[in-house]
C-alpha cells in the first residue's frame, strides 16, 4: 500500500467497500451497470404517475426514478403520519443507506454508537417549498423538511456519532460531500463515512426556471463534447458508498470496489461571471487532485466528466482537461472520457455520486462504458486537439495496472469544482477464486430473513434471479462466499434457511422459500453431503428456531470470506405517502390558510375521536344507567366503560386500549412494532407527539395529568397502570 504526500500531508488511500444507488432505470448497481455496460439510454417522457405533480406531457424528457413517493415507513420506525410529511429524499436516503450497508455486508447493530460519518449532497428542497404553501402545515414537517435531517436522519437511525453534515454547492454537492468525507477520514474525525447524494425532482417551476436562462436542451438529450451540445436534460435518483481507511479495509476484510487516491476542491474565485465557469479554477482542481494522489497526467486510464453539454460548460471542461491532463501526455494516447448524463440525465446535486459510482464500477469490471450522443466533436473544443477521446463504444480493460487512476469531475454553479482520483483495489485485497474441491464439501447455510413474510420470499426471489444473471450458476466467489456474505447482515424475526453445496442446490432451495417454505434441504442431501452434511442440517434448523447463525465457513487456508458485491438487499415493501395536497381555493370554502391537522387521515372514525369506542366496544362494556352512575354525570365515554368493567383486569385492558388507541390516532395509523413493555421514545416517538398524546389522554379521560405522566411511565404498560390509578382514585 502507498501513502502518498501533498501539501495537506499524508494521504492515506480510502476504500469504497459498499455501495447503493436509484438512478433512472436502475434500482442498484448491478442493473446500473448493465445498463451502462449496454450502452443504455434512461432518459424518457414523465411517467404517467408524475405527469400531474410535473404539469408535463408527452413532450417533456427527464431521467426518472420509478416509486418516488413510495417508502417502507414501518421497516424504519416511522408512523404514517410522520412518514407522509417527510421529504421523499429523506426517505430515499435511508434505503440507500441501508442497503449501502448490507452491500458492505455490515450489521445495523455493529454500527450503533460507532464513530462514523454521514455525509450528504444535496441542493433540492422542492418538497418544502410544495410543503409550505400546499395548505397543509403539521408539526412533523418541520424535521420531515429540513435539509440538515438528510444527513442527520440517518445518523440517528443507526446511531452514528461521527460528523453529520449536508453538504450544498450545487451540481457539485455529492462529490464535494465526498471530499469532506475523505477529509474527515484523514482527520481522524471518524473511522468509516456513509457517503451520499439525491435529488428529486417534484416542482414543474424549477425546471420552467433553468430553461429561463436556456440551461436545458430542447431534445432532451446530454450531447457531451459534441457540436450539437444545447443544454442538458434533468434526471433524478440518489447514491450512497462507505468509505473506509484502506488500512482498515484489508485489516478487517472488507471487498474493495476502488480506492480513493487523493480529492480536491476549490472555487472559480471571481474569475469570471457569477454562473460562468472558469477554465483556470477547472484545471486547478484536476492538478491538484492529482498531486495529492502521487499521479501523473500519463496515469489517467479514464476521466468521468462533469460533461453537462451545455455551449459554455463543455468547450471550457474540456480545454481545462487538456491542459490539466491531456496534453502533457506522450503523443498518441489521448485520455478517454465520457459522461453518464448521457445515460441518466444531470442528477444535479447527484449528480458526483452518479459519476462516482460509475467510476467504482469502471475498475471494478475493467470496462469503459460508451458516452452516448457522440456524433461529431464541438468546434468550440475539439477533444483529439486537447489530448482527450470521448469512448464511443463499449471498451474492455480487463486489468488496470498498479499505478493507473480515474478521475471524477463535478462543477457546481457559482463555481465549486470537485475532481476526485481514484485506483483499483490491490490484487492483496480480494480471495483467489475457490477451488474445485471449496464448495463440494459439508456444504453451506444460506440465512435468509425479512420483518415479514412477504419480505423473506421477495428475498429468496430476488436472490433466485441473482444467481440467472450469472452464466456459470452463481458469482464467482462460490456459495460458502455469499452464505458468510448473508450471515453478516442484520437478521429479523421471520427466518427461512436453505442448505446446500452447489448452485443447482441453491437454486432449489430458493425457489422452495420463495414459494412459502421456511427450510430447504437437497432431496439427495443425505447421498450427497456424507456424513458431514448432518451439520449443516441442524445448524440451518438452529437458525430458523432460534436465530442462531451457523458458523461461518472459512476458503482455504482459515481466512474468511469477503462480502461478495452486488448481492440482493433487503426487499423493502413500500407504500405511497404522497405530497401533501394545495390548500382549497375559497371559492370552495377554503381559507387558503394552513391547517393545524393533515386534511385525511388513515385511522377509523372512533380512532380519530378523543375517548370514542367502537359502538360493539361500547355496548360490550357497558353505557347505561349503571355506568352513568358510577362514572358520575358528564363522564367521557371511556369513563363509562372502566366503570362497567367487571373487574381490575377489564379496567387495566380498556385503559390499555384506550392508550393504543389514542396513540394511533396521533400518528395516523398504528406505531410500528408496538410492544408495549417497551419505551415509546426507544420507538421511535418523539417528545411532541408524546405531549400531543397526553393532550388526548386527558380528553379521553376527563383526568388532570401533568405533562412529566408520559416521561416518567414511559411504556403503554406503565402509563396504563398510572392511569388506571388516576381512576380508581376519582371513581373508587
């Protein structure tokens, strides 16, 4: 391994060991880089589903990301209510990060408490400003909208205390998001950084905006370096990476996608117009990126552009690359660049994270994908004169050598620029491919699981389809690689095992689990497996019973497996939290003013009501003269129904339920995973809502109870004691 010098020190080279994305037409980045790889366009009308939101028809061209308002709230710990006034970027990040994670083969409950970083690119507030002026205020919105919460959310579902930060410099905030990672890194400010980026774009008036000052392209294409360049296209999604210090990396055998080399940022500094790039700052931003990752212009194998193809941008992108890069090289070996806004559209914000990723992905495969909408160069800026060649066809690169990099360009309006190097991980960095003799032995335990049963089949179905890809029946790595890959990640109540030693095993057994069965063992096992196999049998049933994972199995010569990459994640299961709806006009009875409560609501009517029971609930428990007497006049009709209850049980149950009920009216639906043996803040309910539930309790109730009742008898158990208390010592 190589440290390399620069004026800001010793540059230690950090790991990319995970990944995620949701980019148009690719839900992760196996399908991201097919696309690529097949030279794929994803750029297309507005779906049908946005058209409305968009004000846009068939003309309009953008790269769009499918479910934008669709989130599994419940997985995260987020009531109904919360989750329909929670930016769609908020939720998308936190997906992404999950599945960054479990990319990285990485437990949720390894990380809490740890002393990592979450950083965030992100510029778009398109769902507050909607948010604000739609009519329909709550106070979720106001952490449900706010852009620090992009990065600060998912630092406190995980429990991360390292720094949490949004980084904003237009187009080139995720990369410049991941610098200050990097930066952190070398600090010592913390030990692993998620890294993301998104953008979403909800607001018909932005982009009517950007064609103001004619940044968009009337054919909605990306022409990068080419003489039709005209503007850019908008498109949308978001991406997540964990970096890692390289050291640490190998240490802990982690699968490397890349290794960050060296990053640099700087500003155009008045040297030009406001929104005008500038070609000196361009190329002191690539110079210096390269300087502090130890590499030479001749180094380069590839440059991932910012490449908007715009008139202005691209002609100076490309003479600042040329004198940074491409004409210091020895005549003949022109640098190869292109741009994955040709693929998916300008991520604007995203955008960095998207050629980023794309650059993870290039070493990682040996490929350079094509940059489509080439035709004809730009006059403005003829590549082959600069020393550069823009990759018009698929190009294999089997092997990159030891000291060859790719670099990674993002400029932002108001002229933040961000260049990024990269190098391929070290050949000390990944197993050998298994023998022919590795898996043909005891076998292997797959561990499946999900929150749901739903969950665990949409994951053994996922992981069926995986292994199709894949011409010789599975990844390379083997299936003891990708069992010791599953058995890392976080493991739920609904469990399901399959047991066996080669790919056509695996594919049986997934199909059983996909199908509803929870344990899945080779008809021809007991032949097959010898007598070893019989472990494997009851380590797979010690799983499924008791969530006891197997022993992890070890290659040749006693170290472990690392994660296999591109595995299936957790198959989220979405429901749609639609943007919150405008204000009525007042010629339909409206005031155009804000509402205090959301306008619908996904509880029943008797959920809603403070103190109303079911009309069954309250014939069973009793309203009449009787309980009249006994609750006293004026008594609330849960009032009544403790009354008639027959005895201390039946008072603490209709309490309990009363509390449940009440609760779930707050957040619109119920709590997720309610126990209720267990705190309501370690649930995921925060202080307002608790107060706001108190304020229910005592409408419910007819009782006076102070506001430290909810703080101090912190679970539905304990509060329903000391409410029952509070009864018996009013009522008797």
């Amino acid at each position: 391994m190589t440290q390399h010098t620069s004026g800001g020190g010793t540059m230690v080279p950090v790991a990319v060991i995970g990944m995620s994305c949701r980019f148009p037409g690719a839900a992760g980045p196996a399908r991201f880089w097919h696309n690529l790889a097949a030279g794929t366009e994803s750029v297309g009308p507005v779906p049908a589903d946005r058209r409305t939101a968009l004000g846009a028809g068939d003309a309009v061209r953008g790269g769009f990301v499918e479910d934008a308002d669709a989130f599994d709230a419940a997985f995260f710990g987020v009531s109904p209510r919360e989750a329909r006034y929670l930016d769609p970027q908020q939720r998308l990040l936190l997906e992404l990060a999950w599945e960054c994670l479990e990319d990285a083969a990485r437990s949720a409950a390894d990380l809490r408490d740890g002393d990592w970083g979450v950083f965030v690119g992100a510029a778009a507030d398109d769902f507050r400003a909607h948010y604000l002026t739609g009519g329909e205020l709550d106070r979720f919105g106001h952490a449900g909208t706010a852009r620090c919460m992009l990065a600060n959310r998912v630092s406190h579902h995980f429990g991360l205390r390292g720094p949490s930060e949004v980084v904003d410099t237009g187009q080139s905030s995720s990369l410049a998001a991941l610098h200050r990672a990097v930066s952190s890194l070398r600090l010592g400010e913390c030990e692993a950084a998620l890294v993301g980026g998104v953008q979403l774009n909800l607001l018909p008036e932005v982009a009517e905006q950007i064609g103001l000052w004619g940044g968009l392209s009337p054919d909605g294409r990306c022409h990068t370096f080419d003489a039709r360049a005209n503007g850019y296209v908008r498109g949308e999604g978001g991406g997540c990476v964990l970096l890692k210090p390289l050291p640490a990396a190998l240490r802990d055998g982690d699968h490397v996608y890349a290794v960050v080399r060296g990053s640099a940022v700087g500003n155009d500094g008045g040297r030009g117009g406001l929104c005008v790039p500038s070609e000196e700052a361009q190329y002191e931003a690539v110079t210096r990126a390269l300087r502090v990752a130890g590499a030479r212009p001749e180094d380069l194998a590839y440059v991932e552009l910012h490449g908007t193809g715009t008139p202005v941008g691209d002609p100076v992108e490309a003479r600042a690359l040329g004198a940074a890069a491409g004409l210091a090289r020895p005549s003949g070996n022109p640098l190869p660049v292109g741009s994955v806004k040709t693929n998916i559209g300008h991520l604007e914000s995203a955008a960095g994270i998207a050629g980023f990723i794309k650059a993870c992905l290039v070493l990682e495969h040996g490929a350079l994908p094509a940059s489509l909408n080439f035709e004809t160069p730009n006059p403005a800026a003829d590549p082959a004169g600069l020393g550069l060649r823009v990759v018009r066809t698929h190009e294999e690169r089997p092997q990159f050598g030891p000291g060859e990099v790719v670099g990674v360009s993002s400029f932002g309006m108001g002229g933040t620029n961000v260049h990024v190097v990269l190098g391929p991980a070290p050949a000390t960095a990944e197993d050998p491919a298994p023998g022919p003799d590795e898996d043909a032995d005891a076998g292997a335990v797959w561990c499946l699981s999900g929150r749901s049963q739903e969950a665990l089949r949409d994951l053994a179905d996922a992981l069926l389809r995986e292994l199709d890809r894949h011409p010789a029946g599975g990844p390379a790595a083997g299936v003891r690689a990708v069992a010791a890959t599953l058995a890392r990640r976080t493991h739920w109540e609904h469990r399901a095992a399959v047991v066996g030693a080669d790919w056509a095993h695996f594919r049986e057994g997934l199909a059983k689990v996909a199908a509803g069965h929870g344990f899945a063992v080779p008809a021809d096992w007991a032949t097959a497996a010898g007598p070893d196999g019989a472990g494997a049998v009851r380590s797979a049933g010690a799983y499924v019973h008791a969530g006891r994972l197997p022993e992890p199995p070890s290659p040749s010569g006693g170290r472990r497996h690392r994660p296999v990459p591109g595995l299936p994640t957790y198959p989220f299961q979405r429901e749609r939290y639609p943007l919150p709806a405008r204000a009525p006009s007042a010629s339909a009875g409206g005031t155009g003013t804000a509402a205090a409560a959301p306008a619908t609501a996904a509880v029943s009517v008797a959920a809603a009501t403070p103190g109303t029971a079911p009309a069954s609930e309250s014939a069973a428990a009793g309203t009449g003269p009787a309980a009249e007497s006994a609750a006293g006049p004026g008594a609330t009709p849960y009032a009544r129904s403790w009354a008639a209850a027959g005895d201390q049980g039946e008072r603490l149950w209709a309490t309990q339920v009363l509390l449940e009920r009440e609760l779930a009216a707050v957040l619109d639906g119920s709590v997720p995973d309610l126990d209720p043996d267990v705190s309501l803040t370690d649930l995921g309910v925060d202080s307002m809502t608790l107060l706001e539930f108190l304020d229910r309790l005592i409408e419910a109730t007819g009782l006076t109870l102070s506001e430290t009742v909810v703080f101090d008898h912190p679970t539905i158990s304990e509060m329903a004691a000391c409410v029952n208390k509070e009864m018996e010592s009013r009522h008797g």
